[in-house]
C-alpha cells in the first residue's frame, strides 16, 4: 500500500514538471534584429560548451532575442520616453 503512494506521488511530480517544461517552452520571444517572433520552443540551440545558449532561428542572433515580457517592458519604457512637444527641425540662422 505504501509504494502504491510513493508512485502517485512520483506520478504527480512528473507530470507537475512536464506542465512546467511545456509552459516555458510556449513562452513568446522576438528577434528585434529581423523581427521572427516565435515561441521558445521554436529557438535554435547550442549544447554543450556554451550552456544551452539559444538563437533565432531566422538570423542565428542570439543577442536581438528578447522574451515577450521584456519586449512589453521595453515598449512601455519608450512610451515613458516620449517627448511632450516634438523637436522643431527648424534652426535659427
């Protein structure tokens, strides 16, 4: 009866991270540099020597490659940085 608890209890572990693992990997990501956008799912990998790094998939960038949430941080950031009154292109000469 024990081991019977024991397995659920793997079961359910299993599962909990599998839920995790399908969860990270629908996570939306652009590439600012080409403008993919994607899930993390879709990214192109390296293994091994360089941690797992990840690329777009388009370009091979790995440095353009932002997540969904710091895309929106980042366009809420220029929304802030908007000026008030545009520039006039006109000089005084």
């Amino acid at each position: 009866m024990m081991s019977a608890k024991v397995n659920h209890q793997a079961r359910e572990a299993q599962i909990q991270q599998f839920e995790a693992i399908k969860k990270d990997g629908a996570m939306p990501y652009d590439c600012i540099d080409c403008g993919w956008k994607g899930t993390k799912s879709h990214l192109g990998g390296w293994f091994g020597l360089l941690g797992g790094a990840k690329f777009c998939p388009e370009c091979g960038h790995s440095e353009f490659l932002v997540s969904g949430e710091e895309l929106d941080a980042m366009n809420r950031e220029d929304d802030t940085c908007k000026l008030s009154h545009p520039l006039s292109c006109h000089t005084n000469s």
